[in-house]
C-alpha cells in the first residue's frame, strides 16, 4: 500500500480542490518557476515552456481531485508537466538522437579533477544545450528531474540500459565540453 505523504501546502490544495481561486493563484506562484524550469530544460525554447506552463497548471487543476497525497503536490505537478513536455515532443515528432559511442572512456576520471572553480551553472547548461535532443533529454530527466532509469525507458520508450549508457555518455560529453571551456578560460 502507498503510504500517503504529508503536504505543506494541504490548506492550499484542499482550497483549490473546492474552487477557490485565490488558493490556485496561491499554488501557481508557489510552483510555476520550477515547473517552467523543468519545462525549459527539456523544450530548450522559452515560448514553449510558457506554453507548456499554462497547460500544465490547467491540467493539473481540472485533474485536483485525482491528487491523493501519494507524493508531494510538486512531485505530482512535476509528472504532469514532464508528459506535456513529452506529448509536446511526440506531436511535433522531435527526433530524440542520442550520443554514439564515443569510444574508450578510460581516463575520464582523471579529466574529471581538472575541473575549475570558474565551473558555473550556466557553463553546464550550456555543455548539455551541445548534447542530441535524446541524450539531453535522459541526461536532465535523471540528473535534474530526479527520475531513476526505469522510468526514464518508460517515458521515451527506450529500454533501461540503452537510457543508462546515454545517460553515461551524455555525461562524458558534458564532461569534455566543460574540460574544454575550461582551456579556453586560460
């Protein structure tokens, strides 16, 4: 049995679930900046997340009454704007390419101490915008979004070991693509 989860935000939510508008603005600046995050990652297109955005909050309110407390309310809202996304990347037929085998990776950890603190988040962001739209996509959904790799293969129809080594390999490349800012810093 699913054990239910306490929420900070019940008061909120149980408003919401009754209507209250006032309580369903309240939830949506709550939420809206991480959820538009998430979207943003995964649609690389701003228009686009603010879209997905909308859509998500909408659906998440029309479906209030289906939420049981098995997770948290950001957990739940998550799910729906990740399969928005993703119905939105079926729709427009994005091809998900993934990452070739690029070849012995012996070494990588020894690259991997020759990070530099001018590392920022905006340089990784940057290494994963060079990713294939597949290999970024399974690379955010398990680094940034929390989501472990037998999920990842059911969203993108992938088997669980195909989504393990591109998100190996995803993460190799991102290494290189930093190591290699790092030398034009210099």
């Amino acid at each position: 049995m699913a054990e239910t989860q306490i929420d900070i935000h019940k008061e909120l939510i149980e408003q919401s679930k009754q209507g209250d508008n006032v309580a369903q603005y309240r939830l949506y600046q709550l939420y809206a900046k991480a959820m538009y995050n998430v979207a943003l990652r995964m649609m690389r297109n701003r228009e686009t997340a603010e879209d997905l955005l909308q859509e998500s909050f909408t659906d998440a309110f029309k479906r209030l009454n289906s939420f049981r407390y098995e997770s948290s309310f950001g957990t739940w809202l998550k799910t729906i704007v990740v399969n928005n996304c993703l119905n939105e990347i079926k729709r427009r037929k994005i091809d998900l390419q993934f990452v070739d085998d690029m070849g012995n990776h012996e070494g990588a950890e020894e690259q991997e101490e020759r990070y530099k603190p001018w590392l920022s988040v905006e340089h990784v962001k940057a290494a994963m915008d060079e990713l294939p739209n597949g290999s970024r996509m399974i690379f955010s959904l398990y680094l940034l979004e929390g989501y472990d790799h037998r999920e990842i293969a059911q969203i993108l129809n992938i088997s669980e070991s195909n989504s393990k080594s591109q998100y190996m390999r995803a993460r190799i490349r991102v290494k290189e693509i930093l190591i290699s800012m790092g030398h034009e810093k210099r």
